[in-house]
C-alpha cells in the first residue's frame, strides 16, 4: 500500500503528486527565471505542460476566484544548494556541521525587505495577503487581479475529459521583486494531490487474510497444490513481525533510542493509539512508552472524500506499526496533512523542518513523475534542503506500479522519490527462515495466476503483472554526483547523453506476499468497528523500514544526526553492508501460494487460491550490483555498525 498525492490529479488514495525541478546544479536549483524585454522575469515551469494551444478553450471569468503561493526564494539559494551539499558529503570539511532551524534561516530564508516588497507588489494588483510563512506569501483574489499580479492571462484549458484554468503562458514578476520570488503555484486549478468531508470518516471496511499460512519463509508447504516452476511451494507467510525483519536487517542490540523519526501522511487515525499499542503486545514489540507516540495535526481537514481520507488510516497505521516494530525505543511524530494536495504536504514538510520536529522523515506517498510541475518541485526541493543543512534526512517510497507502464502506458519513475535530495526507497520480496535466518530477497514484482477449477494447475501461469517496486530513469532531474561511478551508464543516460537520476537508492521489504503483519480497527460487515491484523506490503512498507534502520545507524553513531543519507549510502556501495538482491537468488524461479477470502473477511462467499511468482517486476530486473528495483540493495549485518564514528 502506498498513499497516493496523485489521487485528486489521477485518482486518490495512495499518493501525493510532486512536481521536481531540474536546475543548473547536479543536485538540483530553484526554478529558473529569464528576463523578457517587458522589465519583467519570466518564471520558469509555471505554465503547466498540458496547457497547450490546442486545449485552450479561451479565457477564464474575471470574476473567479484565485488562490496562490508565491514562495520565496531566499536571500542566498545558491549557498543554501551548496551548503545542503557539503554537510551530507563524507568527503567534505563542512561534513554533519548542521545548522539549527534558526540558523538556517537567518542564513538562507527570506528578509523581512523581501517579504515586504513581495506583499507590496501583491497588495497593488489588488490581490489580498492571506498568510505569510518563512516559506510563502499566500494569496487571494479574482482573475484579473491575478492576471496583473503575475503579467499573463489564465485561460481554461481540456485536461482530458476535464476542463481547468491555467496561465496562458508562463507567469512573471517585476524586476524588483526577481531575486525574492522563487516561483508561484496556485495559477492552474488542476488538482495537485496524493492519494474525503471535512469531518473524518470512520475506518475503511475490514480486510482479512485467509490462512493457511507460513510462519516463516517455507514452514508451511502447499503439498495439495500443483507445483510451480518445478516444485511445490510455500504458502504465504501470514506476515512479517518486527523481530523477524530486526534480524533480517542486521538491528543487532540498537533500538533507536534517543532518535526521533517524524511520518508524514494526510489526515489522521482516530484509533492510531490503541492499534499501535494493541500490536506491539500482541506481536512481541516492546510497549510504547508514555509520549513516545506523538501527533501534530491541523485545525481542520479538507477534501475528505475527494483524497479517500479512511484510506490513509492504514498508511499512517502501517508506518507508525512499522517504525517501532524496527526502531522499538524511537520517538515518533506523526504530522498529519489538512489533505492528500500538494499544498498542505508541503506545509507538513516544513512543519518538521521550521521546528526540527526529527532528524529522519519517513513519506509512503508520491506520483508519478509526469504529473510533476516545476513550480512546485522547485517548492519540495527548498523544503528538502532546508532540512538537509539541518541534518534531516527524507525518505520516500519509490512506487508500487513498477515502470508504470501497466499503470500509465508510459515508462516512468515516481515523484517525490525522484528528487536529487531524498532518498527513493526501492522494494524486495524477502524470505526469513527458521530462527529469524536471512534467507535471500528478490526484486519485488508480482505476476499472479490463479488455481484451475479443477485444482490442478495454475490458469495461464505464471500469469499477469499485478505490482512491484517503483524504479527506472527520471526524465527531469540531472544525475547527481553521488550516483556518478555507480549507477551504470545504461541506466543514468537512458534519456540522454549527460545522465539523469535513477530510482531507487536503498531498497527493503515491500512485496504483500512476503509482507509485514499490521493491527488495525476497521469496520466489519455488522457496522461494529474491531481491532483486526493483516499483511501488507508496497514500497509504503519499505520507506518506514528504511527509517527505523536509519535510526539505528542514528543511535551507533552516538546519537548524531545522519541527515541526507545518499552521499553515504553510495559511499558504501559494493562492501558486505548490504545485500546485493537479485531476482533469482536460489538460481531458479521462486513463487508462494495465496488464499484469499472473496469477500475480504470470511468464507461465506469462498476462497481464491493463486500463486505469486516472485522477482517479476515489469521491465525493471534486480540484477548483481546497483539496479533499478533495489538500488544499492537492502541492509545487511554490519549496515547499521557502519555509521559508527571511528
């Protein structure tokens, strides 16, 4: 599972949509501004690709409403680039020298002039001021006051079957105001969201596993079943606890204590306490403490139904459930959105960053990369680097839909995960033996066919493509230079000759197969609303994992933050501290076989039996060495030792 921003873009139930920016440095600049002969500077990216002549159905009513960001760009963006940099690069002098919110923001943010001489220019168009933050002015107003404001027309244009406003061409900024205004969102009314009323629903409908089940990887052989690739094969662990996978990825006797690991999702579990509390008893994780769960949330909730808000229940239940189960003696806070759009992300994002709220930042949303719009990748990235000169490190899964092109019909990465300053965690299907062994893992990608009526043989196996981890070849973000040496040319320059940012950095458990126990209250069929467990899995899975494993490395390093973690994670490339996945570990095909309840819950409408083959992830191959499903590979003994100060 994986919330999706996108959802009001495209759908809306597991993701956000994040536009990113490439800029002039390899890691990424604020959006690029060019002077026109008019004494106005053209903001770049701020003219949506699908706004194009052909879709223009004319001008948008003078009358209608606009409400936009205009953010700042800073009194010293390139220094804020660099700085990000030099403090995340083992390599460097200015090495982990992180500065405090108020530092950073002193050095870099917006003056009290700039901020003045935005609102001034804003104010005269007849536009009204509706909140400033160190990050933007935010605005609203009618068309024509926009229009004048931002020196273009908004016209309306089709986006597939829909109609929405949008610049006619890019907007513009005075020349006295060029240097402050980093770019402006909010001009095109597309919706800019992840994946409902503005008063939380209750718990999404109850989903149940049907047994048998392994307790481990191959406790449990489908002997009744027809073979697959040659042999009988295991049924599907019932899922993961957070022992098994501590052992799997080499926790040894680090338990995060002392780190703080915020989560961000849309919205809020009205039950988050009681499950979390509930699971860890059952399932062998040590009690939460008294304020070791922690939430911060918005006054009010928007766009409940649109964004599926129950759905991001289970996200938030699963990342919190996650993250203690592997980091058991780590703080987490949880910073809930208003909603699934882009806009209130962001401003759950710089919560964490504006407050120090925690050093490690783990995100289970995203979309895909084609729905990205520079204006606002140019936002996300300011966020990202604030916190990396703060020594905050941001984790995003990579996608759940694998090259997209099922999903899409296009080959395409995932976004925020694409961004040079985040880490993409990729996905595995991992096998933990007898005595919480690492077994082997697998790439995550699914291909699922399904038990012939008369019980002996699989319906078209190996079957069609369900899911698998997110991975490929950005299209916008320049490679950056700790993936140079390392991420093969075929994939880095996939798109061009001077290389491009590859996805994912890190990979861990994702596969819903080889998934993680979770406890949750949901509703049952009677209306009541019981605490009831199941597996799951998606790169929403891996991100929180990834973290709990940071704050492990957090706690050997003596406390001390790691922050932006690539430029490490690459440093460590090629040694015994990961696991080098491949798609055939054992040397030959691999499958377990499902059952499934119809119905979700029970056997009054019967069970589905199937069997999933592992390590089929669309077009993208776990191969020896870095790939495009795992990145640099998973933890392994001796990972989180590795960041011990020596």
């Amino acid at each position: 599972m994986r919330s999706n921003r996108a959802t009001v873009r495209a759908g809306v139930s597991l993701a956000a949509t994040l536009p990113m920016v490439a800029g002039a440095l390899v890691l990424g600049t604020p959006a690029a501004h060019a002077a026109d002969h008019s004494g106005r500077t053209t903001l770049a990216g701020t003219k949506p690709a699908w706004a194009t002549a052909t879709a223009d159905k004319g001008a948008a009513s003078d009358n209608a409403r606009v409400d936009a960001r205009v953010y700042l760009a800073g009194q010293d963006p390139e220094g804020l680039t660099a700085y990000a940099r030099a403090v995340a690069d083992p390599s460097s002098p200015q090495y982990g020298r992180y500065l405090t919110p108020r530092q950073a923001q002193q050095r870099f943010g917006a003056t009290e002039a700039q901020v003045a001489a935005v609102k001034s220019w804003l104010t005269s168009a007849g536009l009204k001021v509706t909140s400033v933050t160190p990050h933007y002015v935010a605005v609203s107003g009618d068309v024509a006051a926009a229009e004048k404001a931002f020196g273009t027309q908004l016209h309306t244009f089709a986006k597939g079957s829909k109609v929405y406003r949008a610049p006619a061409r890019a907007a513009s900024v005075p020349e006295s105001v060029k240097d402050a205004v980093l770019t402006v969102t909010g001009l095109d009314n597309a919706p800019h969201k992840a994946s409902h009323k503005d008063q939380l629903p209750p718990p999404d409908a109850v989903f149940k596993n049907a047994g048998p089940f392994s307790t481990y990887h191959g406790s449990t052989i489908a002997t009744t079943l027809p073979k697959a690739y040659g042999q009988k094969i295991p049924y599907a662990v019932k899922g993961y606890t957070g022992k098994q996978l501590r052992a799997a990825y080499g926790a040894g006797t680090y338990t995060g204590k002392g780190v703080r690991i915020a989560i961000t999702d849309a919205y809020a579990s009205p039950t988050i306490a009681f499950d979390a509390a509930t699971y860890a008893k059952k399932n062998g994780d040590a009690a939460w403490k008294t304020g070791q769960l922690h939430q911060v949330l918005p006054n009010t909730y928007t766009r409940t139904e649109e964004c599926g808000a129950a759905g991001w229940y289970g996200e938030e239940t699963l990342d919190v459930e996650a993250v203690h189960a592997v980091a058991p003696d780590a703080d987490i806070i949880y910073v809930g959105a208003a909603s699934c759009y882009d806009d209130d992300l962001l401003d759950s994002l710089s919560k964490i960053v504006d407050n120090h709220l925690a050093d490690i930042v783990s995100n289970s949303w995203g979309d895909i990369e084609a729905n990205q719009t520079p204006d606002l990748a140019a936002a996300y990235d300011q966020v990202f680097q604030f916190g990396a000169v703060e020594g905050i490190g941001f984790y995003f899964s990579s996608g759940d839909d694998g090259d997209e092109v099922a999903n899409t019909g296009t080959k395409q990465v995932d976004t925020p995960a694409n961004s040079a300053w985040v880490t993409a965690v990729g996905g595995t299907s991992l096998a933990v033996g007898k005595g919480d062994t690492y077994l082997w893992e697998t790439g995550w990608g699914t291909e699922k066919a399904d038990l012939a009526a008369d019980g002996k043989s699989w319906e078209g196996f190996p079957g069609a493509y369900t899911s698998g981890a997110g991975g490929g070849t950005s299209r916008t973000v320049p490679e950056p230079y700790y993936q140079k040496g390392v991420v093969p040319d075929r994939l880095a320059k996939a798109h061009n000759a001077s290389g491009n940012r590859v996805v994912p950095d890190i990979a861990a458990i994702a596969d819903p197969n080889t998934g993680f126990l979770v406890g949750q209250t949901q509703t049952f069929p009677d209306g009541s609303q019981q605490y009831s467990e199941y597996r799951i899995g998606g790169t929403s899975l891996a991100a929180p994992v990834i973290a709990g494993i940071q704050a492990l490395a957090q706690e050997a390093r003596g406390g001390e933050a790691i922050g932006f973690a690539n430029p490490a994670i690459y440093a460590k490339y090629g040694s015994k501290v990961y696991h080098d996945v491949v798609d055939k570990p054992t040397g030959r095909n691999l499958a377990v076989a499902r059952v499934d309840f119809v119905n979700g819950v029970d056997d009054t409408d019967g069970l589905s039996v199937s069997v999933r083959s592992l390590g089929k992830d669309s077009s993208l191959k776990a191969v020896k060495g870095y790939d495009d499903v795992t990145g640099v590979g998973s933890p392994a003994k001796g990972y989180v030792e590795s960041y011990r100060r020596h």
